[in-house]
C-alpha cells in the first residue's frame, strides 16, 4: 500500500502542476499586457514563459506578491546574452533551465519579455484636506 501511494505522489503532482498552468497564464495575460501583434517566436516565448516561470515571475492575482522579479522590457538587461546566461545557468534565487529550454526556446522567451510594457504606476491619491491641516 505504501510502495502504490509512493508511486502515485509525483504523477498527482504533475497533474496538479498542469491544472492549475492555465490559470496562470490568463493571471498573466491579465496583469501584463503585451503587444496583439506577437512574432510567431514571441508567441511561443509567451506560452514558455507561462509554463516554465510563471510560478516564480507571475502574479498568481491580483495584489498577490512574487518569488521572482517582475519581467519587462524595463526591468530587464539591455544584453540579450546576460538574459541568456540567467535563464541556462540561473543564480543563487533561481535554478538554471539549460537542461530544460532549447537554445530556440530561450531566444523565444527574451523576444517575448522585450515586448512586455512595464506595469503602469498605481496612481497615488491626493490627499484630503483633513489630513493637510
């Protein structure tokens, strides 16, 4: 009974991984906006994005914090090859996908951030004459 439910825990994981994918990528859609009019390569970058860093990059809704840092064409380096050495070999925060990604498939996920506006500014409200006297 044991050996069977040891069998089972990573294919409900995975499962329960590829459930919940496609919330995410609707959160993302969401929160960041991207240009309509995407490359076939910036589309795929798009849906890796979704799958492969949504969990640590992503916004899970709104107001909801992130592991990662929030990527856009402003957060990011000016240097393609700096973002391509983050994404196969990762840092001290982050594990490296060049075990996982395609050389393609990295380009494809750089062309995609580099479409990402960043998010707009939360616009502060003015204050009240209560709290200036």
């Amino acid at each position: 009974m044991k050996r069977t439910l040891l069998r089972l825990v990573p294919g409900l994981l995975l499962l329960l991984t590829l459930v919940a994918l496609p919330g995410r990528a609707q959160s993302q859609n969401q929160n960041q906006k991207a240009p309509a009019n995407l490359t076939d390569q910036q589309r795929q970058g798009r849906q890796i994005l979704a799958q492969a860093c949504s969990v640590c990059h992503l916004p899970a809704g709104p107001g909801a914090k992130t592991y990662g840092p929030a990527l856009n064409k402003t957060t990011l380096p000016d240097d393609d090859e700096a973002i391509r050495q983050t994404i196969n070999e990762g840092n001290t925060r982050m594990p490296g996908f060049q075990y996982f990604l395609q050389p393609a498939q990295v380009d494809a996920v750089i062309a995609y951030l580099r479409t990402i506006p960043a998010p707009a500014r939360a616009a502060t409200p003015a204050p009240r004459k209560s709290d200036v006297d």
